[in-house]
C-alpha cells in the first residue's frame, strides 16, 4: 500500500516511532467472540465513506461527515469507536482523536487481538496518526480495517473509504503505509454475535498528579491535583508571582486550574470549549500574562490570559492546517516563541513583545521528529528539545538568533516523551517518559549534564509536564490512571 493511502486523523503527528510506554499496561483483551463480532461489523462497512449509509442504517459514524465545520473530518477514530460502540464496547474517553485510544482501557500492549484497536505513530501527547481495527491474527501479522483511508489528496476526508489492508507484520515499530505501529489498544466489554455481553471492565480513567523537585534538589512526592475523568493532555506555566497553571485537555475541551503561590488550588475552570481541540501549550510571560496555544483542526489559535485573569480569545495564530502539536516558551525581553510540528518538521515563530509575528521559519527539517518541547531561559536562549526514533535531542537558538544545532542528549531509544523547563539559576531540567516511568536529568548553566535520575517509577504515567517556578523549584505533573 502506498505511503498516500492512510490519512493522519484529527489527532495529527508523523514520523514517530516510539517505544510505547503503557505496553505493560494494557488490559485484558476482549473475549474472542467480541472480537469476531467487532470484526464483522468492521467489514460489513467496507468501501462506505465519511457520509455513507452505515451497516446499522444511520447515516456516518458519529461526526465523521460534519466534525470539520459541516464537512467531513478526518475520520478514522470516529469509525473505530463506532465499530466498537455497534458490539457493546464502553467507549467512553474515546474522541474523533486517534490518540484518545492511547490512554484508553490501560493503554497499549504488543500482542495483537482480534477487535483491537492498533494505533500508528502515538507520541504519548495526545497525537496519533491513524487508529484501524484488528480483524485477522496471523503468525506474527495482522488484518486490518479502518475508516478514512485511500482518499484523494486536497480532499481526502471526503473521499476517502473505509478499506482492509493486505495481511502485515504485526510487530511494534513496523512500518505499513509509512507509518509506524505503536501498540495495541483493547476494548472494555462488548456484545458477541450471540447477544452475550460481556461485562466491561472499568476504564480508567486519567488524573492529574502534582510533584515538586525543591530549590534544594529534594521531591515532594506525587499528590493528586485533579481527579476529572478523560484528561488526554496536561501542560503547567508559571507566573512571576509565584502562581502556577494547570492546563489540561479532556474531549477536546480545555480546563485552566490555578496553583496559587501559597500552595491552595483555585479549581479547573471551563478555558476553552471548542469541543475540537487535539493538543494544548501554555506559558507564563514576564509580565504576568499567560498564553494558552490550541491546535484543532491542524491549525493553532493562541489565547492570552491576562494578569488581571481576564481573557483575550483564542486568535489564529497558524492556519498551515498540518500542525500535530504546538510548544511555546517566553524570554525575558517578553518575546513568545510559538514551535510547531508537521510532518516531522519543526519550525519557529516568535510574537515579539509589542503582539507583532515574525512567521514561521524551519527549525528542523529533518521530517522525523515526533515530539518537541521548548523552554526560554534567563539569558535569552531558548532550548528545543527533539524526540525522534526514541532518542532526545537538545538544540539551542542563541539570544542573537543562530541555532547551534541539533545534539543528541538522551540516546537511550525508549523515550516516548520530553518535557523541558528554566530555572532562574539557568539550569534546565529535562523530562523524559520511558515505559511508564519518568526520569529527571539536568542541564546546568555552564552546559554540564548531571545524567537521567528516577524521577516516578510507578511504571503508570502516560503523559508529562515541567515547569521551572521562580523560586527555584520544579513541578512536575503527570497524567496516570
């Protein structure tokens, strides 16, 4: 199958093959006459397209043909919890996002079923590039189905169809139709042929912890911040008073939490409720301001905060249509730097500090970064931190504006996502998540390393983030269920 004949989804990334971190996580699979029922209903629906008559008679598979403003989205999630939901499967948590599946039921494991969903290219920040549903197991191969595939480029939500593949590798990392398998994702209860259910196990879901790594290097421990249900994405930005914001993203959906500098928590408040949100970026400015960067769509809106709490609007800020994900940093002259993903590109935009945009200009053209995230630091540099074949690279674009180029600075092969942060001090601390764990390691102002230290061995984090406060201490948030 060529490379063209899969679309990423809603959920966008590209060119990332990561060890998935949940592989050990995953539940239970569903029994195998759920599976074969899935199966079928999958391919009772085969050649049918975003607006199609469906095998149960109504019309696409949830928003399949007007989640994009009225017109057809990028639908292959939309198919696969469909499929599922037809058999009787909980499907709660699951969105028209294919990286919703990640962290759904336990998360991914590496031994495929019949009726399970496979997912390709997940970064463990909310992006996917496609989810299909497992009709046929082999000796080592897989048989697929899947929604929103082999359409015409310039209007592929609309012409696209759901299409089997030919008979393929089953293993973790293996490259169909240019992307990569990250893992297997199994569905919780279902209905067989029969009319026998199969009572679901509970999906967990995902909460928010807080830990704090003290000025004095000692940790807090882990504590729970918010205990809401469907949280796929979680980002932290500190303000110069002291004040911490939680940002998170639950169904496409943003929610704002503050941690005010006395240690009490305001409470998540309604941000952003688009409803269409796949990936979410916050930052802390000088003055006190806090932008939120959203992606939906494909396309980046930046919303400002203000110190006095009030809010701007989210104004678009991008409209390429093709960012999977979107990372900001601020510098101490107030200048913002806006990052983004595409296609395994990176590239910058700076809002300088009187609102005026330079415009996007390549960072990285190396077409195979997964994840990024970027941090200013107290001189005026601004590091971009790269995850790409599972290894992390650290690249730096000086206060005069010159790069110094992409360094290897984690080739441990089993990092599934990065999160970086400035101290006042100059230290940057470096956040990796590696099969459920999380590491801490430390870049000191003279450019030293102090090297990858435990940070969570619990072995259950999906998704991370860090934030420097002005203090000298470091928070650290993770997404666990």
């Amino acid at each position: 199958m060529s490379k063209t004949s899969l679309r990423r989804t809603a959920a966008l990334t590209t060119a990332a093959a990561f060890l998935p971190v949940s592989l050990a996580l995953g539940a239970s699979p569903a029994s195998a006459s759920v599976g074969t029922s899935i199966a079928a209903t999958a391919a009772a629906n085969l050649g049918k397209g975003a607006c199609s008559t469906n095998s149960a008679g109504g019309t696409a598979y949830y928003s399949s043909c007007t989640g994009n403003g009225g017109s057809p989205e990028a639908w292959c999630a939309d198919f696969a919890k469909w499929v599922w939901a037809q058999n009787g499967v909980d499907v709660r948590g699951l969105t028209p996002a294919a990286g919703s599946f990640g962290t759904y039921n336990g998360g991914l494991h590496s031994t495929p079923q019949v009726g399970d969903a496979v997912l390709y290219n997940y970064n463990y920040n909310g992006y996917a590039d496609h989810v299909a549903i497992v009709t046929a197991v082999g000796n080592g191969t897989i048989t697929t189905i899947g929604g929103n595939e082999g359409g015409v480029s310039g209007n592929w939500s609309a012409t696209s169809r759901v299409k089997q593949s030919a008979t393929h590798s089953s293993a973790i990392g293996y490259s169909w139709g240019g992307q990569r398998i990250s893992g297997y994702v199994s569905p919780s209860g279902g209905t067989d042929a029969g009319g026998t259910t199969t009572t679901p196990t509970p999906v967990a879901p995902n909460h928010v912890y807080d830990n704090v790594r003290f000025a004095n290097g000692n940790w807090q421990g882990a504590a729970l911040a918010d205990a809401g249900a469907d949280v796929s994405q979680v980002v932290t930005a500190a303000l110069p008073n002291g004040d911490m914001h939680v940002v998170t993203l639950s169904n496409g959906k943003v929610y704002d939490n503050v941690r005010f500098a006395n240690g009490t928590w305001q409470g998540a408040a309604l941000a952003d409720g688009a409803g269409t949100i796949t990936s979410i970026a916050a930052v802390g400015m000088p003055n006190g301001d806090m932008h939120l960067t959203t992606v939906s769509n494909g396309n980046v809106y930046d919303n400002v905060r203000f110190a006095n709490g009030s809010w701007q609007g989210a104004a678009l800020a991008d409209a390429g249509g093709k960012v999977a994900q979107a990372a900001v940093a601020a510098l101490p002259n107030g200048d913002m730097h806006l990052v983004t993903l595409s296609s395994g590109k990176v590239y910058d935009n700076v809002r300088f500090a009187n609102g005026s945009w330079q415009g996007a200009a390549v960072a990285d053209d190396s077409g195979k970064v997964g994840a990024i995230s970027v941090a200013g630091m107290p001189n005026g540099d601004m590091h971009l931190v790269t995850v790409s074949d599972r290894n992390v690279y650290d690249n730096i674009r000086f206060a005069n504006g010159n790069w110094q180029g992409a360094a290897l600075a984690d080739a441990g092969g089993a990092v599934g996502q990065a999160a970086i942060t400035a101290l006042p001090n100059g230290d940057m601390h470096l956040v990796t998540l590696s099969n459920g764990k999380v590491y801490d390691n430390v870049r000191f102002a003279n450019g030293t390393w102090q090297g990858a230290a435990v940070a969570d061995d619990s072995g259950k984090v999906n998704a991370i983030a860090a934030t420097g406060m002005p203090n000298g201490d470091m928070h650290l948030n993770t997404l666990a269920n």
